[in-house]
C-alpha cells in the first residue's frame, strides 16, 4: 500500500507525512490532523490510513459550533419582530425552517462526529442538501413577488 498523493499536494497532504514500516507505508498525520472518509470518494474504508491527512477535528467542531450560534443569533430576530402578526409569522416559516434545519445538521455532526460524515451518513448528507436548496428556493419566491409587484407598478404607471 502505498500514501496517497494529490496533485498539487504532497504525499499525505501538508499535515502529515509518509511513513514505513514493515514495508508497509501509510499517513502519519501531524498532532490534531487526521483521515476522514467524509467526501473522500477517492481512497476505500480499508484504505483510510494511505489517506491525506486534512481533518482537524477540533477546527471542524468550533465551525458547526458558530454554524448553531450563528443561526440562533438570526432566528430570535425574526421570531421577535414577528411573533405579534400570524400573517407575517407565516411568510417567515421558509426561514425559520431553513434555520432550524441548519441548526439540526450542526446538532446532529457535533452528537455524532464520527458517524455523522457528508456523503457517509444518509441523514446528514440530506439535511446538508436541503440546507443548501432552501436559500435558492427562498430567493426564487422573494424574486418572483418582487417581478409581479414591479409589472403591476409598471401597469399602473403606463395607464395613467
């Protein structure tokens, strides 16, 4: 087995480097750098440790750590300023599911940091997705009201 090398990186990646013993080579990654097999569509179970080294954990944990601060931080807001009016509490709900979705998946991967991996767990990977979707959706919707408010202003404008 030999470490894996990818273009522009070298053997192991800049955290680690390769190492033999009996005449086996693998990944000997740096303090707090290690494998994973989350999007790592190049390299078998069986063959994680010829892997680059390019998970810090603990960098991984603070990031989906801000990812809940973040949007909790955006969510009392929105519930504050709305929660007076059931008209706009309801065009609201696209957002705070978005938000509470994004709080799950950051949940979900700090619960579970060793099952939870994108493109490994089902789950995970489809909450990810979804979180990634809802904004376009979102922007898709706002864009359209906003054009068929712009043509009616236009119509207006023009019969008068």
């Amino acid at each position: 087995m030999s470490c894996l090398k990818v273009l522009g990186a070298p053997e192991c990646g800049w955290n680690g480097h390769c190492v033999e013993e009996n005449s086996t080579r693998f990944c000997k990654c740096d303090s707090g750098w290690g494998q994973s097999l989350e999007a790592n569509f190049f390299v078998d179970e069986d063959r994680l440790s010829s892997s680059i080294c390019i998970l810090n954990e603990q960098i991984l944990n603070l990031l989906y750590a801000s990812n809940i601060v973040v949007a909790v931080m955006m969510l009392i807001p929105h519930l504050a300023l709305n929660i007076g009016s059931r008209k706009k509490l309801v065009r609201q709900i696209p957002f705070l599911f978005y938000s509470v979705l994004v709080i799950c998946a950051a949940a979900y991967r700090l619960s579970r940091p060793q099952t939870a991996l994108l493109a490994v767990d089902l789950l995970f990977s489809l909450i990810i997705a979804i979180c990634c979707a809802l904004p376009q959706i979102q922007s898709y919707i706002f864009m359209t009201k906003y054009l068929t408010y712009m043509s009616k202003k236009v119509t207006e404008i023009k019969a008068v």
